[in-house]
C-alpha cells in the first residue's frame, strides 16, 4: 500500500499536478490551489490511499512539483 500526501495550504496553484495526473488532481476554482481527489484531510494535509501500481506515477508528479509539498508513502 501507499498514501500521496498532499500539504495543499503550501500549493502555489502551478497546476502541474493536475496536468500530469488528472485522475487524481483538480485545481479549485475558489482559491486556485490544487485539490487532491477523494483525499482525507487531516490538520490541512490531504491523504490519499493508493494502489502499489500507481506509486511510479505519483512520484513523478511529486518530483514534478515546484515547491515539494507532495508526497509518496510507501508501507
Ligand atoms: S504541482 Fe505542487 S504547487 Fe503545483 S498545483 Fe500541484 S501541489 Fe500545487
């Protein structure tokens, strides 16, 4: 199993998570920062549970994000 742990109060709303990973990702229309799908918020930090198949795409759209504020837990 994994998580993608997303600190969203930290986005600077570039999108590039949205554009690489759209199943995943919206970009708010209230506040422009990117909003991670069916995440679980726990003290503004999103939690998504993944499937193993899906970890080699979600770090490259943490590695791709400008300001490192998403991350891949593996366990
Ligand atoms: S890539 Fe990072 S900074 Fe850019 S919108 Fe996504 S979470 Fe925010």
């Amino acid at each position: 199993m994994a998580n993608i742990i997303h600190y969203r109060n930290k986005c600077i709303g570039c999108g590039i998570c949205y554009e690489m990973m759209p199943e995943n990702w919206r970009m708010s229309k209230k506040d422009g920062k990117a909003t991670l799908l069916k995440s679980v918020l726990k003290k503004d930090t999103s939690i998504l549970p993944i499937h193993p198949a899906m970890i080699p795409e979600a770090q490259k759209v943490a590695k791709a994000c400008p300001v490192k504020i998403i991350r891949v837990n593996e366990f």
